[in-house]
C-alpha cells in the first residue's frame, strides 16, 4: 500500500470579540436582513489587543499539537498560509515558531489567499513523501478585520478573524491525501486584491493609492468561484476515480452562502453533506477550511475511511480541491 501524508489531528482558535450584523447596523447603512439575505453571514470575530494574526495562528496551532499528542519541539516543518500578518518580514511563520516554542522546526509563509490554506497544504504533502518521517504543522490565519475599509459595503459586512491548524503526518494504512489540483489565474487579479502598504520609490508610488483595503468586484467572483470550484472537484474525483456520491463531506471554502449552495445545486450533492459554519465567522480567508475542517472533526463528522472534499476559491485567482480519505 503506497504512502500517503495524512491528517493527524486538528485545531482552531478565534478571538471572543464579536461584530453582529445588528452592531454592523451602527456602523454602516446597511441592516441583518440585507447581509443575511446576501451572504449568510450573522456574526464574525474581530481581534482585539494584542490577537495579531501570528497569536491566532499559535493558538490553533496549539491546539492541533495537544489533539496529535505532540510537543512543538517535534514539529520539522510550519507553514502559515494567511495575506494578513502583523509584519512584511519575518514571516507570520516565524513568528509562530518563537511564539509556541518549535525550535526545530523551519518555517515560511504561503500567500494564496482563500486557497492559501490548500496550497500549504499541497507543499507539506510533497516534503512528507521525500521524508515520511516528517511532523508538520499547517495553518490558515488571517486578521482581516485589519484589512478591510469599514465603509466599504462590499466587503465590510464578510470578514472576520480566526485560524485553523491540521497536523501532518505520514500512513501507509491507504488513507490521507489522495487527489489535489490547484489552479490560478492572473488575469483577473483586479477583480479581488490588496494593495500593500505604498512603495517609498517615488518611481513606483501608485498615484491611486487608497490603503492597503481588500477591494472584491462581487458579482464577478461569485461567478467564477462556484464554476471554478465545481470543476477542481471533479477534476480531483477524476484523478482518484472516486464518485460524488462516495463523498461524505464537502469542507468548502466559507466565503458566501449563495456560493455554497450555488455549489452544492452543480454538484448534485445533498445539503448535508455539505459543511457550512459562515453564519458564525464569516468569510476567514485562508482560515476557513482548516476552522471549519476542526469543528467538522469535533462534531464526530469526519469519520476513519470516508472521503472528504476540501475546496476553496480565493484572490488571485487562485482556486483548487484537495481529496482525503480520512484517517
């Protein structure tokens, strides 16, 4: 039986700071119904003093090495996938190594946005396969509150904080990571970004600079992320010649309700098999998977040898789907 780089355990921390659609209400000319109606959305938590993106990411990630039985020190590789850490240099990463003492592992940043967490994902897998021996720590982290124009509807009302952390190891029990297929497309970039902070070269200065605000031309992504996301998951159905309908669980990215269900409708799954936590966190960026794959796993949903689906769309674009047999 061929080797495999398998999840060992889960974990996910958000801050207890709340923003509800009723506070929203105080802020913004908006009300519960209209971000409801529109997104699913009912509450999502904001970072207070001191929950840098690193500290929620330490967190989750100290929760996921309790869960897996390990001590940080037996960690060899962490990887954060996030766009919003507290620093440029050093890494998000490398702070979280300091911050929950893994001092033998090496650690790096992937930015991919909401597929950033499938994308760090994709690279711990490969160095498991060179190295089975091999303990590593990925997590999705974002601190979007702090990227986001607060008078800004578009984007105001869907963000929020959190992260999430999956051990990983390696099995030749048959389960694990079985199908992966990332994609990305550059060209539509301006449809969903980030500035970074303004260039000091005045030759490069950006004379329409307005912040380093996430900015979404919403009905565009809606279009592209369902059919995007539906098409990465046959494609990783394809490749392990596995059915739709052997699929226990669809994790996808929790971005928008419509877009779940528009999802759901193409793939021709029943609801319940798709998992849905945006109502309580809104969209989390590269967090969202690992978050909602941790509740799943606490709720008992993920169960030893189903097939799981993770799925995730994100700026970029950059989109794919992960196929994993659980452990």
């Amino acid at each position: 039986m061929s080797l495999r780089a398998s999840i060992l355990a889960t974990g996910s921390y958000v801050p207890d700071r709340t923003l509800s659609n009723e506070d929203l209400e105080k802020m913004v000319d908006t009300s519960d119904e209209w971000i409801t109606t529109r997104t699913g959305i009912k509450n999502r938590h904001i970072s207070g003093a001191g929950e840098y993106t690193s500290v929620l990411a330490s967190r989750a990630a100290e929760n996921a090495l309790v869960a897996a039985g390990l001590a940080p020190s037996e960690i060899d590789i962490l990887i954060v996938a996030t766009v919003s850490a507290e620093m440029t240099m050093p890494s998000c990463a490398c702070l979280v190594q300091n911050e929950i003492g893994a001092v033998n592992a090496f650690a790096f940043d992937v930015n991919a946005a909401c597929s950033g967490f499938l994308y760090a994902l994709s690279v711990a897998e490969k160095h498991i396969l060179v190295n089975p021996q091999l303990k590593i720590l990925v997590i999705g982290a974002e601190t979007l509150s702090t990227r986001v124009d607060w008078q800004d509807l578009n984007t105001c009302v869907l963000f929020g904080d959190a992260a999430g952390a999956v051990v990983l190891g390696s099995s030749e029990l048959g389960d694990g990571l079985i199908a992966e297929k990332l994609f990305s497309d550059g060209s539509l970039h301006n449809l969903l970004y980030m500035d970074g902070a303004q260039s000091l070269n005045p030759a490069l200065n950006n004379g329409e600079y307005q912040g380093s605000f996430i900015k979404m031309v919403g009905k565009d992504v809606f279009k592209y992320a369902v059919n995007a996301m539906e098409n990465a998951v046959r494609v990783v159905l394809g490749q392990a010649g596995v059915d739709i309908g052997e699929v226990s669980l669809i994790v996808p990215h929790q971005a928008n309700i419509r877009i779940i269900n528009k999802l759901t409708q193409k793939l021709g799954v029943d609801a319940e098999k798709v998992y849905i936590n945006v109502s309580k966190y809104g969209n989390t960026s590269a967090a969202t998977i690992p978050l909602a794959l941790d509740e799943a796993n606490r709720e008992g949903l993920l169960q030893s040898g189903e097939y799981i689906v993770l799925c995730a769309f994100g700026g970029g674009f950059t989109w794919g789907a992960t196929l994993i047999k659980w452990q």
